[in-house]
C-alpha cells in the first residue's frame, strides 16, 4: 500500500474544489483510497496529460468528474503536490 502525503498547496486547493463541489466529496474519498491501494488500478483511468500540461496526471472520480493531481512517487510515497478541476469538465 502506498502512503499519500499531501503538500499544503494540495490541501488548499482540494477545499476548495470540495466547498464549490460538496457532492462529488464521496467519490473523491473512493478515488483516494484506490490511489492509495494501487495508483493503477483501473477505475482511476490515470493517464499522463499532453502538451503544456505532460507533467501531470489526470486521475477520474467518476465519469463525469476528472481532477488532475501533480504527483511524484518515492518508493512506496505518493507526494500529492497540486489539484485542479479539468479544464474541460463543465461541473
């Protein structure tokens, strides 16, 4: 199992999203807890963007509802750095 390790950017802006969008905060536990359990399992559809945005990963809560959330892995840490909505997801 991997140990998550939130940066303080990372808590900030998950507030945020989860106050503009208190019903998506039950899928969002689920979504943590299968990254936490195997960052590929695969009703995360993790995936690597493209172009200006290739350094991050895009993580899916549901169909509908997709978070890109900068991340590294060290040895068995997840360092979660960054959240945002994705930009083409109209919530």
């Amino acid at each position: 199992m991997f140990k998550l390790i939130e940066t303080k950017t990372y808590k900030r802006k998950l507030k945020k999203i989860l106050k503009k969008h208190p019903e998506i905060f039950k899928k969002y536990e689920k979504t943590i807890y299968l990254l936490e359990a195997n960052p590929f399992h695969p009703s995360l559809r993790l995936h690597k963007l493209k172009g200006e945005m290739q350094e991050f990963y895009l993580v899916s809560i549901d169909m509908s509802n997709r978070i890109i959330i900068d991340f590294i892995v060290i040895d068995e840490q997840i360092f979660l750095i960054d959240i945002e909505e994705h930009e083409e997801v109209y919530w």
